[in-house]
C-alpha cells in the first residue's frame, strides 16, 4: 500500500521522495491522479507537532530542485 495525503490544495499526493538538506527535511510529492503535477515541501515543526510547508522563496525552490535532481540522476538503476 502507498502511504498518500493532502495537501493545502485539496489534492491527493503521493510521497516519491524525501532528502534532508542543510538540517531539513524536504519531500517531493506526486498527484496521484497526475503524475506530471509535482510538488515540493518541508516539514516543519511548531508545538511539537511536524507539519509539510511550501517553501520560502526562490533561492529555496533552486537549491532543492538542484538536489533532488542530482539525487534523482545518481539513482536512477535504483529507482527502475
């Protein structure tokens, strides 16, 4: 079974991978319904619970697509 949620936009996702970077956790996320729709967030935590939130600015939207993407093509045979 595929653990899914959903997010602030009413949609269903699935959990395709998460990183920590630079001491934070980072999770790429898929529609189930269409897989082309992705989306990243970072978990957060505020009164000890951890919540997933959109990230901050560009600077952060770059750095994580440049690390989820050299992630992505260094594992490539582990993912197929």
């Amino acid at each position: 079974m595929i653990d899914t949620i959903i997010l602030d936009d009413g949609l269903e996702y699935v959990i395709v991978k998460q990183l920590t970077i630079d001491d934070i956790e980072y999770t790429l996320f898929a529609n189930v319904n269409d897989p082309e729709d992705i989306c990243f967030r970072k978990t957060v935590e505020k009164d000890g619970e951890e919540y997933f939130t959109g990230l901050d600015n560009e600077k952060e939207v770059d750095l994580i697509l440049s690390k989820f993407s050299k992630y992505l093509l260094e594992n490539l045979d582990e993912l197929n």
